[in-house]
C-alpha cells in the first residue's frame, strides 16, 4: 500500500475550514498547528493542537523523533496564546496490529520518562487511532472479491431491490434539501448510538468548500422516495476519507449503508485517491465492545486495519492537570454514564 505524503488534516483546506469554526491556525516547518481558547468563569486558556504530524522518517529512532517533538513544541509556544496550557500531538505511526501499537505507546512513555521530556499520552484521542484502509490500486473486481461474501451480496440487494444512491454537491440543485435530510438522520443515529453532531452549518460549510484538490461529497440512499442512509466523504489526490454516517430506523432490511459505501469507494478510485480510509474502529473485534457492530461492517469490506499511538500532550501550564482532570470527567460522563441512562 503507497505511503501517504499529506494527510488531510494537515492541508489548508482542513486548517481553513476548522478556522471557521472556532480554531485558529499557524504553521511552521511546514506543519498545521491548531489552537483554541475556551472561557471558564473569568479565566481563558489555548489548546493547541497539532493533527497527525510531524511524520517519522524511515531512518529515524524514535528517540530522535521523540526529541523532535518535543524540539518543536518549545519553538511553536511563542507563536501561540500566552495562556496555552498544552499542545497535544496525534502521532502518525501506523501498526498493523494493537500489540506493536500499544508497544509503540510504551516505548513513548519510556523515552519521555528517560529523557525527562513532559510528553504524556491522554485518555482523550482527537483522531481515531484505529481505522480501516482499502488500497483502492485494486481493481473494482479484486475490491470486491477481497470483501466477505455476504458483503458483496448485501451491495447487490441493496441496488436489485431498488435502492439508489445519489452523489450531492454544493451545486446540486436539491442541496439543501439533501442536507437537511442527512441531518435528520444524523440526529436520528446520534440519538441511537449516543454520539455528538455538529450544527448544520458545520456540515453546509465543509460540503460548500468543496473545490478541484480536495472534493467533498454527500452520497444519499433512498428507496422509492425515502432517505435512508448517508455519508460524507472527502477525496483528494493522495486519500478518500470516509468522514460522517448516519442511518435511519426504516428498511434497514434494504442494505443502504452498503451500497453508498461502495459507490463512494468507486468514486474514490476513479477521482485518483490512493486508499479509502474507513476512518474509525474500535481497537480489535471484542464482542463486548459497544461498537463491535461498527468493527463488522467497515472490516468487512476487506481493507487494511490500521493502528496508531494517538494523542499526547506537552504541557505548558501548571495548570495543565485540572484542564486533563476536567476532560477526563467529561469523556466518562458522555461515553458511560449518559449511554447508560440512555439505554434505560
């Protein structure tokens, strides 16, 4: 599978667009750096934030890359907000299973610990440090024969019993309609699985700013009239990125979330896209996971699983623990208690 040179998060294209929804952006060495000022009570602080990057080199040791990090997060706080508490990091080192990720994890620590570096890896990861990637060089045929069966046969349902998919810009003439619809079955599937959505405009201005290097898409599919399923995806020379999904409660039976992944993926190769990153799963196929629905389908299809480290921080502050203490409450209170009152 070839190498990504640059990853969407760390295009213009990216910065601009969360630039417009509450973050600010600098750059250095060539590297996106994210940040955002949040008011508690009387007092503000930053969060910056740097997704996936700086890259390892081949020839580096992770030592030497461990130190670069750290080299870099000293030279960029001058050019961030006074009151930053932290730059946190999501680290771009791909494993082919958890056992040499989580090492990696380790071995991180280790050297921090060593060198005395103040590099901590979080209980919060911004990106999904789990994903699963198709190499989309194959061939429509190989693609196919490399999904499981019954996955094939679930894209060939879907389209014999009159399900069809539509790709929708922002010049379509049903754009706005389409994505209301979408929404409604966003709000339809975060109220089920117990996610947080965006407001609309957030999706309104990412499809909006679809241009020639980096193209956003809306796939919707209905069936005799009715929405069902649908994603957004964004493609550009080097990745297709399967970003939101969502799903609604009627003819579930009819298999779309099969056929408008499968249309995009098609789209994907044929816009020139390297690979087709599924862009999120749970760790391993644990039954017990709660997403262990979401593990089946997107494995299903055949890709690589990928496994990165995940988010680190540098801190600044002293007060940087009551900001981590904070965050951790947070994630257990939406990712546990409000799932289980939810379930009741």
């Amino acid at each position: 599978m070839e190498n990504i040179s640059t990853r969407f998060q760390q295009t213009s294209f990216w910065a601009d667009f969360k630039c417009n929804h509450g973050w600010k952006s600098v750059r250095k060495d060539n590297v996106s750096v994210l940040y955002r000022t949040f008011s508690l009570g009387f007092m503000k602080f930053s969060i910056a934030y740097v997704p996936l990057a700086p890259e390892k080199k081949d020839s580096e040791s992770m030592e030497d890359f461990i130190k670069r990090i750290f080299d870099f997060s000293s030279d960029i706080k001058s050019s961030l907000p006074k009151n930053t508490l932290c730059v946190r990091f999501d680290i771009p080192i791909d494993f082919d299973d958890v056992q040499s990720r989580d090492g990696s994890v380790r071995e991180i620590c280790g050297i921090a610990k060593a060198e005395r570096f103040s590099l901590y890896k979080t209980k919060v990861d911004v990106q999904p440090p789990d994903s699963v990637v198709l190499d989309l060089s194959k061939s429509e045929e190989e693609l196919l024969s490399s999904m499981k069966a019954k996955w094939r046969y679930n894209i060939r349902y879907a389209s014999k019993h009159g399900v069809i998919v539509r790709a929708v810009s922002a010049g379509s003439g049903s754009f706005e309609r389409d994505l209301e619809s979408f929404y409604e079955l966003y709000k339809t599937t975060a109220a089920r699985d117990g996610i947080g959505i965006h407001p609309l405009s957030y999706y309104r201005d990412l499809i909006e700013r679809s241009d020639d290097g980096t193209k956003i898409t809306l796939y919707m599919a209905s069936h005799e009239g009715s929405d069902l399923a649908a994603i957004i995806t964004l493609f550009n020379k080097d990745e297709a990125i399967y970003l939101y999904g969502c799903s609604g409660n009627e003819k579930r039976n009819l298999m779309p979330a099969y056929l408008v992944q499968w249309t995009a993926i098609c789209d994907a190769k044929q816009f020139g896209s390297k690979i087709y990153d599924f862009y999120g799963i749970p760790p391993t196929g644990d039954v017990a996971h709660p997403m262990h629905g979401l593990y089946l389908f997107k494995t299903g299809f055949g890709g690589k699983e990928v496994h990165r480290p995940g988010s680190f921080d540098v801190p600044f502050s002293i007060l940087y623990r009551f900001y981590t203490f904070a965050e951790d409450f947070r994630a257990w209170y939406h990712k546990k208690f409000m799932k289980k009152i939810r379930g009741r």
